[in-house]
C-alpha cells in the first residue's frame, strides 16, 4: 500500500539534494507507488526516438520522476524549503501548511 505524501500536483516545490540541487518548477505528476515526483524543469533526460507515421524522429528531451525526499515544498511568503504540517480549520476542514512560517498552503 502507498503511504500518503505530502506533495501534490501543482505545488511549486524546490530541489534539496541531486545534480539538480537549488533548482525550482512546479509538480507536473506524482507517482505514489513509486514514492517519486515529475517537476518541470528538473531531471530532464534526452530520448532518442525514430521516425513514425506523422512524427519525425529525434532528440526529445522530457522530464524523468525524481525521489520525493530529494524536494520541499517552498514556503509561500519567502520561497524558501519548508516541511509541511497538517492542521484543522474552523469548519474542520484539513489543510496543509509551511512549517516554517505558518501559511497555509491548500488552495
């Protein structure tokens, strides 16, 4: 079974460790059963591809999944690395929140 994890689709995360460390994007795909994230910008492989009907064949450079501890969130008011909390709001509604400075993250 896949364990919950706390980057989502969308959220704008920074690189922590790897050759691509500093380097920030946004999360394009989550892989839970793999445990590894698709973030733009951030381990892009080259693939070789030969010519089909109606596509050319080439060099095509894509983005590969990374580990998800090699990422953190960024915090939303310093755009810094931040772990990320859970907490309850009035209404009971469960949101995500930057450890760091307290903002909420969930939209």
């Amino acid at each position: 079974m896949a364990s919950k994890m706390k980057i989502k689709k969308g959220d704008y995360v920074v690189v922590i460790s790897g050759k691509d460390k500093g380097k920030k994007g946004d999360v394009l795909a989550v892989r839970r059963g793999e445990h590894r994230v698709v973030v733009q910008g951030v381990n892009v492989v080259k693939r070789h591809t030969r010519p089909r009907p109606g596509h050319p064949g080439g060099i095509d450079e894509k983005e590969a999944p990374i580990h998800v501890s090699n990422v953190a969130l960024t915090d939303p008011k310093d755009g810094n690395a931040s772990k990320v909390g859970y907490k309850f709001i009035e209404g009971g509604r469960k949101v995500r929140f930057a450890r760091r400075s307290g903002e909420i993250i969930d939209r």
